[in-house]
C-alpha cells in the first residue's frame, strides 16, 4: 500500500453488545476504512465503560498504519472528540489531517455491520 490512501476513521457503539460484569453493554468499535474503496482496513473493540472514544480510535489508527507498512496521505474524521484524539499522531508523522462534515464509507460499513448484526440476533 502506498502513501495515496484516503482514510477514514470513526468511533461508534458496537451495534452488539458484549457481557460484561455486572452487566453487557455496548463497547465502541474503531473503524478504519480507504476513503475511496469503503474496505475496511481495520476495526477495533474497546470497553466503553473505561476509555473514551478516541482512545480506540487512536490505537486502531495506529494499527492500521502498521497493517499497511505505510502511512496513509490523509485521514477524515467527523467527530471533535476523535479529532482530538487522532491529531498529534497525524502530526507526529505527518499526514494530513481533515475534520469533515461526514465519513460516508465508513457510516456505510457501520451500518452494514449493523445489518448483519441484526440478522445474528433474529436467528
């Protein structure tokens, strides 16, 4: 993989839940995905109950970077919170970060996820 990909990075609610002690919940789930193709490249589960959103984010945009062998040319988030969280790692290794108004190949493979989900739970 070369440095031309666009990625897109995002930190939701897994639209499964996970048991948990005393009780399940949802943990976040870090998506990676090419800004161009909508593959995800990477996702992550983290406890929502003990790390903030952008702590998975950053540790699957580190994944990912060492999954390609490469840097990426630029990476979209759309939440302040991941922003925040991704922006001295892009800094740090220079690639161009970009708040944007939407992510929509990874709102894609999230909602894809979802779909499949929902079908495991209706079996």
């Amino acid at each position: 993989m070369d440095e031309s990909l666009s990625l897109e990075l995002d930190c939701l609610h897994s639209p499964g839940m996970v048991a948990g002690d005393p009780q399940p919940y949802f943990p976040w789930l870090a998506l990676a995905v090419d800004g161009s193709t909508g593959e995800i490249l990477d996702m992550l589960l983290t406890d929502s109950r003990n790390e903030p959103a952008e702590t998975g984010a950053a540790q699957c945009l580190l994944r990912t970077i060492r999954k390609l062998g490469s840097r990426t040319r630029e990476v979209g988030v759309r939440r302040n919170d991941i922003a925040f969280g991704i922006s001295s790692i892009c800094e740090a290794l220079g690639i161009m970060f970009l708040k944007v108004s939407s992510v929509p190949m990874t709102e894609r493979a999230y909602a894809a996820l979802e779909g499949h989900w929902k079908k495991v739970e209706d079996q």
